[in-house]
C-alpha cells in the first residue's frame, strides 16, 4: 500500500515483486544489453532516446510533481521547480555525454601503440530511497543509460509512484524493450535478490549503512559485482541549550 506522507491515508495499491520478478526483470536487461543496447547502440541513439525521455517527462511535469508531492509529503510548487525539473536536467545532461565516452590512444614507441576501450558494464541494479524518488532515479539511470549499460531498479516501496510512471515514458520514448526495468517491492526480498543475483555486474545503492554492508556481502558471497554505496543519516543537527531556538528552527529547515 502506498500512504500520503502527510496523513497516513492510503493513496493505492502496488504489488510486491519477488526474487522470481528480479530474475524476470535481469533476463529482459540481459536480452536488450546483448541485441538492442550496449554496445550494439551507438552513443548518439542512446542520447537521442535520454533527450526525449526528458522531454516527456517535461510534457507531463505537473503530473509528476503532483505524483511527488502525495508520494513524499513535498510541497507542489518545490516538487515541481527542484525535483522533477532537476531531473530533468540531470538526464539531458547524461544524454548529452552519450556520445563521448571515449578511450585514448597512447603511442608507445614509433612502430606500436596502445589504445584503452571504455565499455559498460552489462546489467546494473540500482537501489533508491524514500526521499527524492525522482532526483535519485535520474543520477541512477542517467549515467548507466548512457554508458550503455541496462537497468534493473527497484524504487522504495513507500514512494514508487513517479518511478512507475517514468516506465511508461520509457516505452513512449522509444527505449527498446528491458533497457530499464522497474521492480517494486520490498528490500528483504527484491533488493536482497539485486544484491545477490549472478547476472548483475553492478549495483548503485543509496540508504542505510546497515544495508550498505549487506549489499557488500552480497557482492562477496557472488559474483564479486562492482559496488556503488552513498550510505549515512539524513541531516543531523545539534541545537545547543543557549540556541535561539526559532532560528535554529528556520535554519535547519532551511538547510536540508
């Protein structure tokens, strides 16, 4: 069940993915890594695709601000103007790199050289929070999505509603078939399945610390994927005794 933020009154109902959707989930990304995506689409496609995705998701901005501002508790007009439009152009900016991830050629001597390769990694998971549901998801996919790589994400299960209607958009835009993938549910059953799965090369988390160290141990105890971990608390204040506590009150807020 998905709650407004701000009573506590159900808003609707999500189902919840199992380990058996994450393996539906990779196999799909695998498929379009492989055939459609990766590096059998060039730079410049994938950025044209980032480009329009941006763009409908600007088309549909008030939606999405008003999906973000029930799903979190934001005010409309800051949903709007921070959060969706910094998405935005977050993406743009990802769509725009696209096209120059670029290796070097480095002359050795006069008769040889040697030349690096960038290349993606393959099927990423990636794992986001409550608290930007769309400012996450952006600096997520934006950069894995241009580098080639597909995606399997799982958005938090109390905030899934813009997630779920980016997939739409996905499709609308052109994206070929499981280049991104959206899997609902909770962190002990879909996020531990991401975590844990032999066909994910990389997974990008951000949350606890607690399950940053899960996630690490998963990673050991597998296929030793790459780990991405942004972990800690979420804006820590101290207020002295002698503090002039309105103000301490405006700042604090105004700081988060």
């Amino acid at each position: 069940m998905v709650q407004r933020s701000a009573t506590g009154k159900i808003i609707t109902k999500i189902s919840a993915g199992t380990s058996k959707d994450v393996d539906i989930a990779v196999d799909a990304a695998r498929k379009a890594y492989k055939t459609s995506w990766g590096l059998k689409c060039p730079g410049t496609v994938r950025g044209k695709l980032l480009n329009k995705l941006a763009d409908l998701i600007e088309a549909n901005i008030d939606e999405f601000a008003a999906l973000e501002s029930l799903d979190v508790g934001k005010v409309f007009v800051k949903a709007k103007a921070q959060d969706i439009q910094g998405a935005i152009e977050v993406i743009r900016y990802y769509a725009g790199w696209a096209d120059k991830i670029q290796g070097k050629t480095i002359e050795s001597n006069e008769k040889k050289f040697t030349y690096t390769r960038h290349e993606p990694y393959g099927v990423v998971g990636q794992i986001i929070p409550w608290n930007f549901p769309m400012g996450m998801l952006s600096w997520k996919i934006g950069p894995a999505l241009a580098t080639g790589n597909t995606v399997v994400l799982k958005p938090s299960e109390v905030t899934p509603l813009t997630a779920l209607r980016l997939a739409d958009l996905v499709n609308e835009a052109g994206f070929p078939p499981g280049v991104l993938n959206i899997v609902n549910g909770y962190g002990h059953t879909v996020g531990q399945a991401i975590a844990e799965h032999p066909s994910i090369e990389k997974v990008a988390f951000t949350g606890s610390t607690l399950t940053g160290r899960k996630i690490l141990k998963a990673s050991a105890e597998t296929n030793l994927k790459v780990v991405t971990l942004e972990l800690g608390g979420k804006s820590p204040t101290i207020i002295f005794d002698d503090a002039d506590l309105d103000q301490a009150v405006k700042w604090a807020t105004f700081g988060i």
